[in-house]
C-alpha cells in the first residue's frame, strides 16, 4: 500500500475512518526525513492493515501545530483513534516492525478503560506507548 498525504483538511477523516494508522510529520528540507522516507514506504507493504500517511509539516502548520511537533521526522501512531505513540526520530525498519506489531497486538479494551477511569475522553491524549 502507497503511503497517503495528510492534510490540515483530511486529518480527521483519516483517523476516524481507520482502525490503524501511522503518521510521518516530515518536511522536504529534512535529510533525516528523506532518509527515512523508503523505510516508511516500505513498511507500507509490509503492514496493510496499517494506513500509512505522511504530514509535510511546512505545508500542514496548523495539523504540526496542533500536535506540538517540534522536530522532525515524529512518528505517531493511532489505534481506534487514540494516540499510542508519538516520538521524535526516525526508526531503523526492524524497530518500526516491532511498533506496528504492538500497536496491532495491543488490547485496546484495557486503553480504552484506562482512558475511562482517567476521565480525558479519549481526545488524543497519549495512551501510552505500544
């Protein structure tokens, strides 16, 4: 699977329509980023229960912004829209293996409880990590 663009506008739509997804927030100008950006892609036909979207944080302010996304490449992954993961840093392609793999393997059941008895909603505050 090809790796999708996010937007300030299409954000949303992405989240809340799948079950699994990962986020690159990268920029053009980043070489860490660029050397990254195979590996991702990738990942991408390795993990297709996963959708794999990228964020150009020079074009997509408001969605870095709104994020606090200081450094770049961030990974951030979410699973039933809650945020399990979100790191500052480019991973070799075993180490974004094992991620996926967790978040995948995780009982949400219990993140979701969790989130319950914290009273936060489930508004994008982070679970923890996968």
């Amino acid at each position: 699977m090809a790796t999708v663009e996010m937007t300030d506008e299409n954000f949303e739509q992405i989240v809340t329509g799948n079950d699994k997804v990962i986020i690159d927030f990268w920029a053009p100008w980043c070489g860490p980023c660029r050397q990254f950006a195979p590996v991702f892609e990738a990942a991408s036909e390795r993990h297709a229960d996963f959708v794999f979207a990228k964020v150009n944080s020079d074009e997509a302010q408001e969605l870095a912004g709104q994020f606090g996304i200081r450094s770049i490449p961030t990974l951030m992954v979410f699973r039933e829209q809650v945020i399990l993961f979100s790191e500052a840093g480019a991973l070799p392609a075993p180490q974004l293996d094992e991620l996926l793999q967790a978040a995948r393997t995780l009982d949400m059941a219990e993140v979701h409880r969790e989130i319950a008895e914290r009273g936060d909603g489930g508004d994008g505050t982070q679970a923890g990590q996968a």
